[in-house]
C-alpha cells in the first residue's frame, strides 16, 4: 500500500525559510504530476505548485517568486522550498501524487506550516 509521508513543517517567523519534503512509501508507477496543496483554517484546499513527470512546473500567484518546487532523480520525492514566508502562507500542507496506470490520486495527511512572530 502507497502512502506518502510529508515532513518539515513546523513554526517559523515571517521572512523565514522552510523546506517540505514528501516521500511515497511502497511502489507507485506511472507518476504524472507531484504537488503540493494547502488549507488553511476555514478555506478551502488549494493548489500550491505541482510539478509534471515533464519537469513542467506551475505555481499559485500567491507564491510565485517566493517558493520553488522540485523533485529528486527517481522522481519519487518532491519538495516545496518556501522562502520569505507570510503569515497569510499558515496553513496545513499536503502533498499530492496522480497516477496514470492505473489513475489513482495519493494524498499525505499534511504538515502544519505556522508563520507567525
């Protein structure tokens, strides 16, 4: 069974760095996409950045410039580098893997990201 395990969040101040990483215990194949994804208290899920089994990336506005997503050689990793935090960037953060064969979403059960003074 998949599970993916994401770490490195915690509480930082505003300004700060953290760097999320999430790895897939057990094999998965076929992997398209790896993102990452957070809510935040009382909103909604959204999309963070996500990076294609291409290597294409694409960002949310709210964090273009500021976080850098990646992944590791055998693309079973990914991490979301998150510089010059915002309060506003608090918020519970997942991670997010989509198969193709067969079609299957994994999802993390989230890491608590806290930027605050």
């Amino acid at each position: 069974q998949v599970q993916l395990v994401e770490s490195g969040g915690g509480l930082v101040q505003p300004g700060g760095s953290l760097r999320l990483s999430c790895a897939a215990s057990g094999s998965i194949f076929s992997i398209y996409v790896m993102g990452w994804y957070r809510q935040a208290p009382g909103k909604q899920r959204e999309l963070v950045a996500h990076i294609t089994s291409g290597g294409s990336t694409n960002y949310a506005d709210s964090v273009k410039g500021r976080f850098t997503i990646s992944r590791d050689n055998a693309k079973t990793t990914v991490y979301l580098q998150m510089n010059s935090l915002k309060p506003e960037d608090t918020a519970v953060y997942y991670c997010h893997y989509a198969t193709r064969a067969p079609v299957v979403d994994y999802w993390g059960k989230g890491t608590l990201v806290t930027v605050s003074p």
